[in-house]
C-alpha cells in the first residue's frame, strides 16, 4: 500500500480504462465549475499508467486523504477514503474525482497527488467554483415586463434598472446607447446582491434624465458563462417627452391628400432604410404610438390586420376614410448620432364612394 493502513470500506476496480487520456503527462484545468444540485467531475487527465491517485479538500480535511485510487499487488485498484465511505465521492477510473451532489460549500481548493507507474510524485491543486445558472431569457427593466424590446417615457422612469436574478457567479452587466451607427458604453452603477443559494442579483443602474435628446435607444446586455446563453440583452427606445415635443413642433410637414376608400404609401425616409425607428400618429389632439423597431426587430401596438401596415420604414394606410382626414403621422428616425423627423398630413378629399351612392339612389326616390 502506498499510503497508511485505514479501516474503511473499500472497493475493487477489476479494470482500468485509459481510453480517453492521450497524453504520457498529467493535466488539470486549474479552475473548474461545478453546477449546485448536481453530480460534477473534477477532470485531471493522467498518464496511462499510475500506481495510485490521492485527493485532498485543502478547506476542509487538511492532510487526511479525502479518497484514494490505489493499484494492489494483484494488478487491481482499490477505491478507499472517508470521502468515499460516507458517499459523497467517488473516483473515476481514470483518477478524476466525482462530487456526488455539489452545494455552495464547493467554492473551494482540492489538491491531488499522482504517484506514476516509476512511484515518482506529482502534486496539483485545482480551484472549482460553484455555480448556479440563471434561466432569464432577457434582463428585467422597469417597465419592460419580459420584453426583449420596449418602448417607455422619461415621465414615468428617471432612473432605469437593469437585472438578472439567479445567476452564479453574478452576471456583468453593461448599458450601451445605439445610435445608427455604432454602440457606446455608458457609465452605470452596477450592484450585487447575494440570494444565499439562489444566486446572485446583478443590477445595472441608469439615470435617463440627462439624455435630452427627444428619442434615446439603449441596450442593456448581461455576460456570464452561467446564463442560458453566452449573454442576454434588451434594447429600450426611451422618449423624452419635453424634447420630443419640441422636435416635433420645430418639424416641418408635408401634405398628401388622398380619394376616399384608397390607399397611400408614407416613407420614413429615402435616405436609406433606417435601423432604428418608429411610427406615431395625431388623431384629434390625441397621440398614438403605432409601432417601433430596432434592428429589424419590430414591435406593433396594434393589430396587423388593421388598416394600417408596416414594411423597412414605410407605413401603408388602405381604405382610407373622411374621419382620417388632417390626421398626422410621424416617423421618427436614427440618422447618423441622433434623430430626424418625417411628418406628413392627410387630406381627404370629397366624398367616399358609399356616399356618393347614397345621394344618387336618394336623388331617385
């Protein structure tokens, strides 16, 4: 035996299988990560013949073996250590250490000692981590319930708050505002609290009051290895009403007038198709956001089998009625590092055709 005689329970390895280690040197990854609630491997990669593999928990045993994986005499190998009489570990074949049911008590040190096939030592330490993944599919912002994009006003929300919850480690969290033509990072005071064994909460904390533009889009992204994907992220259009109104004053607008029950084509802009955009309209004195759109990920805030239809920034407005008359539609645009307006009034002219009908039957009565 290669280490003192201990009275524990132990079990035979009648065969040893190498076939996934390629290499005549021992390799662990220093740092690992291993899943709260679940069986984990602590992977080394041995040579293809050892005597015997010994691994310690640094935080916890000290110097006591937590479980051992030793060749006997007979050509076999012997399973023994405290950590694997109470069930909590178990040794791969290949020397690799297996925790039976990982907690948060695994942000720790293992080392492990290799003795090779010629009885020379080898010593390694490997670092694991516990982790939790978080399952959210988009980062919450006040405001913009589960969505991936939304649309919200400076009268309701000064300071905007970005957060994933569940995640271990915290998740990095970063604001960005989107122009048409690039992304820049901005300042954002990041907080983490912890959940106990639910994670972490990574919030991301923006004030969008000093943005005085009349329209600013922004995207919140989060980074970690423990999402459901490499990183989540939400795109918000935010309306500074005092701006906007302004702008939308100060804009000049152009008249079309249009036949009863027809059909017109309103662009946003011949310039190019534009990245970022959206579509309101002025209905006796009142405003009505219609529909908006980022990067080609479009939000509508009516149905699509309205009267009215969106393609790469134009809008279709068909079977136009009187009512529509003086009707004002705006488009508000990204252009290069801030935003235009593209304003248009309908004119109804004359009667609609039903009308015309009416009077001509009347006339014969």
């Amino acid at each position: 035996m290669l280490s003192p005689t201990v009275n524990l329970e132990v079990q035979l390895v009648t065969s040893l299988d190498v076939s996934s280690v390629s290499s005549i040197y021992s390799i662990c990854t220093s740092l690992q990560y291993v899943e709260i609630g679940s069986m984990a491997i602590v992977e080394c990669f041995f040579p293809f013949r050892f005597n015997g593999i010994f691994w310690y928990h640094l935080s916890r045993s000290g110097d006591e073996v937590l479980i051992r994986l030793e060749k006997q005499p007979s050509g076999k190998f012997l399973k023994s250590g405290e950590g694997y009489v109470n069930g909590r570990f178990d040794i791969l074949s290949n020397g690799s250490l297996v925790i039976r049911n990982v907690s948060e008590d695994y942000d720790t040190v293992f080392k492990v000692i290799l003795v090779s096939d010629n009885y020379t030592l080898s010593e390694y330490t490997v670092e694991t981590v516990a982790t939790i993944y978080s399952h959210q599919l988009v980062p919450f912002v006040n405001g913009c319930g589960n969505n991936d994009l939304c649309y919200i006003s400076y009268t309701t929300h000064d300071i905007l708050n970005c957060t994933v919850h569940g995640a271990r480690p915290a998740v990095n969290l970063k604001w960005y505002k989107r122009t048409q033509e690039r992304n820049e990072e901005l300042g954002a005071t990041v907080v983490t609290h912890s959940n106990g064994k639910h994670g972490f909460s990574s919030i991301a904390s923006i004030d969008v009051s000093n943005f005085g533009s009349p329209l600013t889009t922004l995207k919140c992204k989060g980074f970690g290895i423990f999402l459901n994907s490499k990183s989540i992220d939400i795109d918000v259009i935010i309306e500074n009403d005092a701006s906007y109104h302004k702008s939308w004053l100060d804009a000049s607008v152009a008249e079309t007038k249009v036949l009863p029950n027809s059909n017109v084509t309103i662009q946003c802009t011949n310039k190019t198709i534009p990245k970022i955009f959206l579509w309101k309209v002025l209905q006796k004195n009142f405003t009505k956001l219609l529909m908006f759109s980022v990067l080609g990920n479009p939000r509508y805030m009516e149905s699509l089998n309205s009267t009215r239809h969106y393609g790469n920034g134009t809008i279709v407005l068909t079977n136009i009625q009187l009512w529509q008359s003086k009707e004002i539609y705006t488009c508000v645009y990204a252009y290069g590092n801030g935003y235009a307006f593209t304003k248009v009034q309908l004119f109804v002219l004359g009667k609609s055709i039903s009308e015309l009908w009416a009077r001509i039957c009347l006339g014969y009565q």
